[in-house]
C-alpha cells in the first residue's frame, strides 16, 4: 500500500490507513491537554480520531498508544519498540530523546545511537514511519539546551532520510514557541497545542489540510508583575521542586505507570476526542 503522503505528491486520492501506533513520553501521552475526567488526549489521540473518519464503511480503524510519561529514549527503545513492530499497524510515530537531552548531563551521541536502533527495527515494520523535531518553549532556560536539541534534529533528519520516514518540524514552528501554547507546567503544551500538533503530522502525511497550524496568537498582553511573580510561585511549588526532587532520587513520574493504551483495538472515540 503507498503512503498518504505518496499519493498524494502524485495527485491521487490518499490512501486510508487501518491501523496507527504512538511511541514516545509524555508528550505522545498527550499531557497537558487535560480532559473533564482526569485523563489526557493530546495530539495522538486527535491524529487516531481523524485517521478512524476516514475508514471505509465497516471498516475497524485500531490504535494503540505506548507513550508513557517521563520516558528516556533508551527507555523507549527498550521497552515500546519491539512491541510495536510486531502489531504491524499502517502507521507508527516515534517522538523522543527530548527528555534526555533536556536533562543537566547528557551524552547526545548515546541518544542518537539509541534513536537509530528504534527507527531500525520500526522502518520495516510499518507503511509509514514518522518522526518529529519536538517543539521548544522559547526562553532562557530552553535556550541552555538548543545546541543540544539541533544536534539531535540533524541527525533525526538524516535518519528518517536513510529510512524514508517522514519528520515533522515542530521545533522550527515559531507558534509553539510561543509560551501561550505551554501549560501551566512549562513542559507540555496546551489543548490548543495539541489540536496544532495534530494537524501539522496530518499535513505532513499528505492529507487535506483543515487549518493552518503555523499561524501565530494574537498579539500579547504582558501580565503585571505581581500576576508574573504569582505564577512563577506557583510554578515552583507545584512543578519544578517536585520534578528537582524525582532528579535527586532517581525516580521518574512513569515509574510502575502502564502504557497509555497498550493494545492495538479498535478505536471509536468519545465526541470530546473529536472537538
């Protein structure tokens, strides 16, 4: 079966896929796009829902998410690789290697090597492989980190070139930069992110576009001080000393967590996946 994206530089009608696979961390977990019940859809679970629309009639449309939260490439490579290439889905993404590299020590190299040993086993595994440059939250503390990021984006690109997966560049997209598009967590990106995440993979897998996900916010409005101070107060307390404090003992926000949802089953989302 070709691609979407192939038939679509060709000019034909896309194919349909029956089938799709996540791997990743939180970010594929779909934290922090919050729903009423206490769970997280996030752009993979909106991907699935678009991908189940487009079915034939009668037609099962299966997922299966492997993603689990505060995951290290090696983590990743180790533990959602194997089991996902032997589902055989249509369409497998891989997201990771941010965590790693966003952590005080990192051998970039050791990622890399960790990433192409995933994408070698996943390649031949799936119709389609994507991959994904991940988005950066504009700011001083990401900018510590850049080199570190571009290092590993070059060699994603050169990667998925050798192995004809697809990249989308969610790093080089100036609106999920902007810090409106993060949670209150400063590490995940909004619903509003999210459905933007979505659409640009969609896109990138040559579908029919249904929005422009590049698009910039409206101008800011700069929060006063006091309202500044507040949330970094906030931040602190709920977010950093507790993610400082998992560093200093070793302990990671996944540990013992399942897969978000670890077998590949037919997908009939709840109209809240679809907005």
């Amino acid at each position: 079966m070709q691609t979407d994206a192939q038939t679509a530089a060709g000019g034909s009608t896309p194919a349909t896929y029956t089938s799709f696979v996540a791997l990743g961390d939180s970010f594929t977990e779909g934290m922090s796009d919050l729903l009423p019940d206490g769970t997280y859809r996030g752009w993979a679970d909106l991907l699935a829902a678009r991908l189940a629309a487009r079915a034939e009639p009668g037609q099962d449309f299966r997922y299966a998410n492997l993603a689990v939260r505060g995951k290290l490439i090696r983590q990743i490579s180790e533990d959602q690789v194997d089991v996902a290439a032997a589902m055989g889905a249509d369409l497998i993404t891989l997201v990771g290697g941010l965590n790693d590299v966003l952590r005080p020590k990192c051998d970039v190299d050791a990622v890399c090597a960790a990433l192409e040993s995933a994408v070698e086993r996943l390649a031949p595994a799936c119709e389609q492989l994507v991959l994904m440059r991940s988005p950066a939250r504009r700011g001083p503390v990401a900018a510590r980190f850049l080199p570190r990021m571009e290092q590993l984006y070059a060699f994603l690109d050169d990667l998925a070139a050798r192995h004809g997966a697809l990249v989308v560049d969610l790093y080089g997209a100036e609106v999920l930069g902007d810090q409106r598009m993060w949670g209150d967590d400063r590490l995940h990106l909004t619903a509003e992110g999210h459905r933007r995440v979505a659409e640009a993979v969609w896109q990138t897998l040559g579908l029919p576009p249904e929005s422009d996900w590049t698009v910039g916010l409206p101008p800011a409005v700069r929060p006063g001080w006091a309202a500044r101070r507040t949330a970094d107060a906030r931040f602190t307390r709920q977010h950093l000393l507790p993610w400082i404090a998992r560093r200093l003992t070793g302990r990671s926000s996944g540990d013992g967590r399942p897969a978000k949802r670890p077998d590949l089953l037919p997908y009939a989302p709840l109209p809240s996946s679809e907005d």
